[in-house]
C-alpha cells in the first residue's frame, strides 16, 4: 500500500511539470503569421523607415510588416485588433511574444519582442479621425528599468507560478495525508492500554463511627441538676464573702443536705 501511493504521487508530480513545460514552451513558439483572419493594408516598413520613425493612419485589421529584434533581428506583424472611437482607444497584437498592447490617445508604449529587457519597439497613438487613427512606430533600444523588468517578468510568467504554486500546495495535501495514513496504520493492531485505578486508602475507607444518641433525662434528673446549679451559685457568692468551704457546708447541712449532693456542689 505505501509503494502504491507513492507511485501515485510520483505519476501525478510528472504530469503537472510536462503541463508547465508545455505551456512555456506554447508561450514561446506560437506564432500569429497567417492566423489573424481577416486582414486589411499591410505596411512593409523597411529598416531605415523603421529606424527614423513613422506617422501612419490605420484602421482596424491593418498590419505592420517590421524586421526588429536586439538579440536579433526577425520579421514581427503588429496589427490592429481594435479601435474605440467613444473612448480614444487602440489595440494591437504583436507576434513575437505573443501580446496585446492597448493605448489611449497621446499615450506611449515600448515593447520587448525578443525578452532580452531592452525595448525593440516605440509606439504612440496621435490622432483619431472618424475609423481612422494616427499611430507613431519606430525601431528603439533602450534598456528596461529594474522595475520594468520585475514587473514583465511576473506578467510573462504568471500562469507558470499558479501551476506551481498549485504543485507545492498539492505536494503539501499529499505529504499531510501520507503521514495521516502512516499513523493510523502503524496504531493499528497495538492493544488498547487502560489505566487501573488505585483503591483508595484505607483511611478512607473506614466509615466514621456513629454517634450513640443519649438517653432523653427525665423531670427528675433536671430538677437535680437545676439545685445542684443554685448551690454551686451560692457557693461562689459566699467564697466571695469571705466564708470557708467548712463553714458552707455546715450551712447546707442545717438545711438537711445529704452528702451525695454536697459532693456534686464542691466538685
């Protein structure tokens, strides 16, 4: 089962990369030459036409013709995809390195054909007149700014980084899952350890003893207890007084007190 699913993961690894090479490699041969349909003037600008700068009026479905190119020069076609009349605004397509460029009246665009970060191309959108519009091309090399080139560079090759970005994501879930799936197999078949209590200490277990409830005193016993009381009373306050224990009990004993009951008085 492990070889299965590595296997697996290793089949779906090679798949993704041959898609993103295949991309790549569509993004660098496609060329637009006789594929654009329907055309309209073609403009063959010749080098130094090309060179000096060109003010041309165009309508949509016209080509330019040009030989450009700083590592080297090759034919490349720019033609006119769209003109918006109400928004003063015009596309082209070029085709070495397939890309759209839209432009708005009076503004200036450079273009790198060849993806060598020097601009090949300069073109400028003039005038508009009714379906026509005024465009300004000519050859340049200027090398691209930092910026530029950072900013090309994640345009360029931005689908590529999804892909990948997805592939990483994928390899991450794959690995997840494997170690999920390793784990709970290797739990598998291990017995179940429970813990065994401990008995309780035998202190706790001894059960307090229970209290022996007294036996209810009759009428007697508190009439005893409430003389007895009002002798001791007595007592205290003659001490107090200045009299001995002798000469108090020579007092209870005028009053017919037996001994028992003067032996509970002087306790």
């Amino acid at each position: 089962m492990e070889k299965r699913g590595l296997d697996g993961f290793f089949i779906l690894f090679v798949l993704v990369m041959t898609l993103v090479v295949s991309v790549n490699a569509q993004s660098e041969s496609f060329n637009y030459e006789g594929v654009f349909g329907d055309i309209g003037t073609v403009y063959v600008l010749n080098d130094e036409e090309f060179s000096n700068g060109n003010s041309i009026e165009v309508v949509v479905k016209d080509f330019f013709k040009v030989n450009a190119g700083s590592s080297g020069k090759e034919i490349c076609y720019l033609w006119i995809d769209e003109l918006d009349i109400e928004n003063n605004k015009i596309a082209f397509i070029i085709s070495r390195d397939p890309k759209r460029v839209e432009l708005s009246l009076g503004e200036t665009n450079k273009v790198d054909i060849d993806r060598d970060n020097i601009y090949d191309i300069l073109l400028r959108f003039d005038n508009i007149n009714e379906e026509k519009a005024e465009i300004y091309i000519q050859e340049i090399s200027e090398k691209m700014s930092s910026k530029d080139i950072f900013l090309t560079m994640i345009t360029r090759n931005l689908l590529i980084y999804i892909i990948i970005a997805c592939v990483v994501l994928l390899v991450i879930i794959l690995i997840v899952l494997l170690l999920l799936f390793f784990k709970k197999r290797k739990n598998i078949g291990k017995p179940e350890v429970k813990t065994i209590e401990k008995p309780e200490k035998l202190k706790d277990i001894k059960q307090k003893p229970k209290k022996i409830s007294e036996k209810p005193k009759s009428d007697k016993e508190k009439r005893e207890e409430h003389i007895i009381q009002k002798a001791k009373d007595f007592v205290s306050k003659a001490r107090k007084k200045g009299f001995t224990d002798e000469q108090i009990k020579e007092m209870f004993k005028k009053k017919n007190w037996n001994k028992e009951y003067l032996n509970k008085v002087f306790q």
